[in-house]
C-alpha cells in the first residue's frame, strides 16, 4: 500500500522510464516505484544520474546548434519525457521565439504535466504517441497542425531508441521517421552505449544495468557503436560524428565524477541531404 497520489491515469505500482529519468535529474516528479528502479541500477553503476544530465547537456547543445547555426526552426521532439528546465522550445525560442516544437510521449504523467506546462502556448504543444508506431506519430493531428513537412525539421530521438527493443527494429522506425523529412532536415541521436572488447570493464557493466533495466522497467539496450551508427542511414553525420557526449560541440559545462559516464552514452546529428 502507499499514500502517494498520482493524477488520473498515472500508474504508479509499475516505474516509469520518464519518471526515473526525472529522479535522475532531481525532479520531484517520481513516486517510490520509480525511485527503487533507478536505485537497483545505480548499485550496478553509480554513474546513472550523470547519464542523465549528460543526456540534458546533449539536448541544450544540439538543440541550440540547430536554431543557431542551421536556421531549424520546426522540431520534433519523441519521447520527450517530463519537462524539465531547458526544454527543447525554451532553447529553441531563445533564437527564434516563433520556432515551432512538438514533444510526442506515451507517458501520461508526462503528457498532462506538459500540457499544463503549455496551456497558452501558442508554437509548443504536446501530443500523444508511441515511438513503435511511426505513422501515427506522423499523422498526428498536433503534428500535422505545427510541423510543416515542406520545410527542414529538427528531429529529436534522444534516449529513446535504447528504449526499443531488437524486436521493435528501432532502425526500421529511425528510417520511416527520417523519410518523412524533407531535405535540409535534421536528426539526433544519443543512445545508451557498449564499448565492447575497446573497453571490457564499461562493457561488463553496461550488460549488468540493462539486466538491471529490463527486470524493472522492462526495456533498455546499451548497443554498439555499429548498431548505433546505422540508425543515421544515408544522412551526413556532422563533425565529430557518432561520439560521446562530453565530446560533442563541449560548451564546458561537462563533469563527470565517475569516467565510466564518458563511455556509456553516445551521440551525433546528422543532416539529411
């Protein structure tokens, strides 16, 4: 039994990835079930909520190139998770305030903080949709009102695709979603990671934690660098490539306590041609 409330429609007898990663990066939108969850992972590698606020930074800085640099100013955002601060549309309206964002979750504590969060918005909304169901997503009435498919779109798949497991063919998704973008669109990607025989200890824990993960969440996959990769397809990944977050376009703002977070999560952008 517990006290702990939770809006309609939140289950919180079961953890959820939104809400853990949520306690990772010290929200308070999380319940006991989900605290245990990343407390089990945690024991096995203690860089989980490092992990996490990599995850953020990638997000800030990849989100702030693109507006800044390539001039994207439609993004869509999948499995967006719970706000936080620096969202995708905070970043994105610094460069353009009339910059469209939609974030898409299945989540339902993520969807209504959300849209709470957006109820006067006028260029952000968020909209329903499960990443294993590509065409929905696409043919959403909330996507197809905000995104123009016409013009380039910034699209987002951060720390989601390691949330499809082998059998969802998360690479099939990656390309469907990739194909409805017109050129001049762009993608990114970071993904939890398995160095492999390049570095035997990481890769020892990283196979521990996605136990961890699949036997309390039910989901997670720390793949290969190869497997990551070709989730990009024929797009132009841009320098430096497929690398680990801290090294990607660094603003400084990086520190890592335990080394093993630099190896265990990876990331790129790539443009479509």
């Amino acid at each position: 039994m517990t006290s702990e409330k939770a809006p309609p429609g939140v289950d919180i007898t079961r953890p959820s990835i939104a809400r853990v990663y949520d306690y990772y990066l010290g929200g308070k939108d999380n319940f006991a079930v989900d605290r245990r969850a990343a407390e089990m992972a945690l024991k096995v590698t203690p860089d989980g909520a490092e992990v996490g606020r990599a995850c953020r930074a990638f997000l800030r800085r990849s989100v702030r190139y693109l507006a800044a640099e390539a001039g994207i100013r439609q993004f869509l955002d999948l499995g967006s998770g719970l706000p936080t601060q620096g969202n995708v549309h905070e970043i994105a309206h610094k460069v353009d305030p009339a910059a469209r964002v939609v974030y898409v979750d299945n989540d339902p504590m993520a969807l209504a903080h959300g849209r709470a969060l957006l109820a006067d918005a006028q260029t952000t909304t968020v909209a329903e949709g499960d990443l294993r169901e590509p065409e929905k997503i696409l043919e959403h009435p909330e996507v197809r009102r905000m995104i123009d498919f016409d013009r380039p779109v910034g699209l987002l798949l951060l720390a989601v695709l390691h949330h499809l497991h082998d059998d969802d063919d998360p690479g099939a998704i990656a390309r469907r979603l990739t194909a409805a973008l017109p050129s001049g669109s762009y993608l990114a990607i970071s993904h939890f990671h398995n160095p492999g025989d390049a570095n035997p200890e990481v890769s020892r824990r990283a196979l521990g934690v996605e136990k961890v993960f699949n036997e309390t969440l039910g989901t997670g996959r720390w793949r290969t660098h190869q497997e990551i990769s070709a989730y990009f397809g024929d797009l132009e990944l841009l320098p430096p490539g497929l690398v680990p977050l801290a090294d990607w376009r660094p603003d400084g703002d990086e520190e890592y306590q335990h080394p093993d977070t630099y190896h265990t999560i990876v990331g790129g952008v790539a443009r479509k041609p």
